[in-house]
C-alpha cells in the first residue's frame, strides 16, 4: 500500500510523468512502465490508496 500512495503522489505532483503514465492506454503496458519506474503496486492498491486518501 506504500507503493500505491507513493505513486498517487507522484502522479499528483509530477504533471510530466503523469502524462507519460497516462498517455498509455494498456493497462498492462501502463503497469510495466508504472512498475520500471520503481512503484511495485497493484491496480488494486492503487484504487484503495486513492479511495482512502480521498475520504480522509
């Protein structure tokens, strides 16, 4: 879940490499390069983390 909150951080602040993330419409592709950039999550955890962070 680390990995997960780090990433939704770095998405949020990072505008460059959240249009490289985004600009990949695999899913699968999206996750390799999500996970080459060093953030080992999973959909999952990344849905959860972003559900938490919102509520809170």
């Amino acid at each position: 879940m680390l990995q997960a909150k780090a990433f939704i951080a770095k998405i949020k602040s990072d505008e460059a490499f959240r249009n490289r993330i985004m600009d990949i419409e695999d899913v699968a592709e999206r996750f390799n390069l999500i996970k080459s950039d060093g953030f080992d999550c999973s959909e999952e955890e990344i849905k959860e983390a972003a559900g938490k962070l919102i509520v809170r």
